[in-house]
C-alpha cells in the first residue's frame, strides 16, 4: 500500500471521529440548563478549550459566550476541530482513496457535508441545533459502521481503525480533563450535587452513562467513572479498550515495533494510576501525560508509515 493511501485512511476516519465527538459534547452542553442546580449556568469556554483552539477563537471573539462558542465549532472553517472543517477534510481524504474504500462511504460524507452547508444558520440556533447535531452524529456513526462491515480486514482497514481509535482515545482524555466548568450567577449549590452533574456530563459526551450503571451498578461518583473510562477493557470508548485496539492494529503491520514502544509507555500509565484518591490537580497532570503518549504514539506512526524516509 502505498504510504499517501494509507495516510488518507488514517486521517479520513480520524475526521469523521472528531467530528462527531464534537457534535456529542455540543449537543450534551445544550442540555445542561435543565440538570444544572438554579443560581448555574453552562460554561462554554472548556469546549473551546476541548479542542485546544483557545487563541484562534480569542482572535475572533471578545468572550466565550454560547453563540460565539457554537458558531466557531460548528461552522468556523478555519478551525481545525470545527464540524464543518472536520467533515471537509474527512471528504477530502475519502476522494482520493475512493477505489479503496466501499462507495457508499464517499456519498454519504459528500450527502453530510451538503446537508451541513445547507442546514449551518438552521445548526446555530438553540431551537433548530439538536435535530443538527443529532443528524450529524448519526450519520458519522453510520459511515464508520458501514466501513466496519463492509470492508476486507486488510491494511486499508487497520489504518481506519488506526485513525479512529487514537482520535477517539484523545477525545475521551479530553473530555475528563473538561469535565463541567460553570460560571456561578447566584448562591453556591451543593458540591457533592454538583460534582455529580459534572460527571454524568462527561458520561453524556461519551454516550457512556447507560453503560456506566450497567458495569458498576453504583451512582456517578468520580472514581468510579474514571475507572470505567481509563481501565474498563470491555467499553469501547474507555481509553483501556482503545489503546488494546490501537495495538491489535499496529500487531497486523510490518515494522511496527517503535510505534507500539511508543502505546505501551500509554498503556503503562494508565495501568499504574490509581483514580480511587486522584485530586483535581493530579487529574490535569495525568491526563497531559495520556495526551503527550498520544501525540508520540501518533508521531511514531506517521514517521514509521507516513512520511518519507
């Protein structure tokens, strides 16, 4: 396979993933006026700080109210995480590999794309951005289940798989490390109340909350979500079950040796860290270390498949 084909893959099915990560915790944000204690409000600037675009969306906006927050993930096209952007380049990738891949993956991301240009002013408003997004994420969700079904399980598609799983193993770091920022506009609500609001948010962004009370059969406390989002094997969007997936994939290719030197070092934090009694601090400091093995493992497979030698 040549290496450009096998890149396109790659960054295709990362695209796809980011963007309906970032439809999910849009769509869940949205929601949280009616869980939310009285005297609180949503926070929108950790959404922005998700994707890490703080200083491109401080250079366009005085304040990170809600518009000006979902405009710029949604529509901005030169925000690398933004929907619109993301879904772009998904489609951008998928052309060029089209022979590659079953044809109905490339109708439906050009059908997406269309119907997100068409329907962006409808998106931005508070009536007409749940049916958006929803739209959004189960149409994202049907491409990668086609090409999980369809396609022969050879390079092509450890490189999907790749892509998908290495995206969705950084956003689910991402999406602890956000938990529920809120702005106070009255008296200070309970604690133990609102901490349990901020982590049945981030189950929400995963679409793990049913999961959650199904495995460990107790209320949303944070050690035990962070147990079943970093080491529970059996749930797909566990940091755990994405990095045994990312390894099983770099397993079915040649020289793949430095690449999973790079995972195990990932894998070894996660399983050394104790979430039972991690304070708040310890938590951001982890979760950089996640992030950073990430970005080196990501780095190892582009110089190892991607990039000239």
């Amino acid at each position: 396979m040549l290496s450009r084909v096998a890149e396109n893959i790659y960054w295709m099915s990362r695209y796809i993933e980011r963007a309906e990560n970032i439809a999910r915790v849009l769509s869940v944000n949205g929601n949280l006026q009616l869980d939310l204690p009285r005297g609180i409000n949503p926070d929108w600037r950790p959404l922005i700080e998700v994707t890490g675009a703080n200083v491109m969306f401080e250079e366009r906006h005085a304040d990170y109210g809600e518009r000006q927050v979902i405009r710029f993930l949604i529509g901005d096209q030169d925000c690398p995480s933004s929907i619109r952007n993301a879904l772009r380049n998904a489609r951008e990738n998928c052309r060029t590999v089209r022979d590659i891949l079953p044809r109905e993956a490339w109708q439906y991301l050009t059908e997406l794309q269309i119907f997100v240009d068409e329907n962006l002013l409808s998106g931005l408003t508070r009536s007409g951005r749940h049916a958006f997004l929803q739209r959004i994420i189960r149409t994202c969700q049907m491409i990668m289940g086609l090409l999980g079904s369809t396609m022969t399980r050879d390079l092509a598609y450890q490189f999907l798989r790749l892509g998908r799983n290495i995206e969705r193993a950084d956003m689910t770091t991402r999406f602890v490390n956000m938990r529920l920022a809120v702005e106070q506009t009255g008296k200070l609500p309970d604690t133990t109340q609102l901490t349990k609001v901020q982590w049945v948010n981030v189950l929400g962004s995963l679409s793990a909350y049913h999961m959650y009370r199904r495995k460990m059969l107790t209320q949303v406390r944070q050690e035990n979500v962070l147990w079943f989002l970093f080491k529970d094997d059996e749930f797909p969007r566990s940091l755990s079950h994405c990095l045994n997936a990312i390894e099983e994939s770099l397993g079915a290719l040649e020289n793949s040796r430095p690449c999973l030197l790079a995972l195990r070092k990932v894998a070894r934090t996660v399983d050394k860290t104790s979430v039972e009694d991690v304070q708040p601090r310890e938590l951001d400091e982890l979760v950089d270390r996640l992030q950073i093995g990430l970005i080196d493992t990501h780095m190892a497979i582009a110089r190892r498949y991607f990039l000239p030698a």
